[in-house]
C-alpha cells in the first residue's frame, strides 16, 4: 500500500512541478481534472469513489491501531511449519521457573519483541538466576535470539547481571517477532 502511494503520488507531484515550470499538463491528469469538474456530486460514480475511499481510510486508519502481531514470537521451524508462542506466555514460563528458584521475594518479568527484562528482589545470586532463566529460554526454541537482563534490586543482593550476549538461536537474521509485554510476579 504504500509503495502505491508512493508511485502515485510521485507522478502526480512531478506533474505539478512540470506544469509550474511551465510545460502542459500530461493528459491523465488534465482529463482527471475535467472529469472532478464536471461530474455532480450525486454521480454513481462519484458516489461510488467517495465510499471506496472512505472504505479504503477506515481499513488503513484499523490497521494502524490493530495490534498485529507485536504480542508474538515466532519459533525455530519444525518440518516445514512455523509456530509462535505469546510474549506474555513467555513472561509465565520464565516466572513458573524463577518461582522455583530460592532467595527471590519479588520478580517482575517484561518480555520484549528483542530483550526480556527480569528485577528482582531477594537473595538471590543475580548470575545464577539469569543462568537458570537463560537455559529454560533456550528450551522453548525462539526463532529469533533474546537478550536477557537480569537486574537485583538495591540493598539485596548489590549485583546487577546483564546477560551481554543472547539466548542460543538458529542464526543471527531469524524470523521476525511481534508485541505485547507479558508480566509475572514470584514469592
């Protein structure tokens, strides 16, 4: 769609400048013009443009507040199949497997289209907790790699782990992902 509007926009710009600089009009354009001049507002055809347009703008004016499909990940594929998982599922897998975890008091998981964010509070080992939750990422087989930052709250444990790598994936240009943020709580 917008290449579409693009091209036709394009032409009708290098029209206009091409008029203003002082050569004719190109004929689609002229006659366009002579037929919007012409035709009375109660035409079927005019009737049948205005509600094409007016269609066309609602699907386009949908489209832009439709989530889509930020709220997914896709996963690796598997004998020719593609499946995506919720991020907010995600968000629960990573929270049931901290939730087995000792030390933790508080756990808040945001999952991203490219990062998943973890603050906790407790005493927990801030490096082993991103160990255990990088390892249970790996298992669910995204099919673009995740960045994983694990943060301790201040006065807990005092260290903050950030995982400056990624989760294991099939490759460094995987298959696209898609929105919402998933959220969990532990204790």
């Amino acid at each position: 769609m917008a290449t579409a509007v693009l091209v036709v926009s394009g032409a009708l710009l290098y029209d206009v400048v091409a008029v203003r600089v002082g050569q004719p009009a190109r004929r689609w354009r002229a006659q366009i013009a002579d037929e919007l001049a012409t035709r009375h507002l109660d035409d079927l055809w005019v009737l049948v443009g205005a509600g094409a347009a007016t269609l066309l703008g609602g699907w386009l004016l949908w489209l832009a507040v439709a989530p889509g499909l930020r709220r997914w990940l896709v996963l690796r594929p598997y004998g020719g199949t593609t499946a995506a998982i919720d991020r907010a599922g995600v968000g629960h897998l990573l929270t049931d497997r901290a939730a087995g975890l000792d030390g933790i008091d508080r756990l808040r998981i945001r999952v991203g289209r490219r990062r998943i964010r973890i603050s906790l509070a407790g005493a927990a080992e801030p490096a082993l907790v991103q160990r255990q939750l990088r390892d249970e990422l790996g298992r669910v087989g995204l099919g673009r790699p995740m960045r994983l930052d694990v943060r301790a709250a201040r006065g807990t444990a005092g260290v903050v782990g950030e995982d400056e790598g990624v989760v294991p994936g099939p490759g460094d240009g995987g298959a696209g992902a898609a929105g919402g943020e998933g959220s969990g709580a532990a204790g």
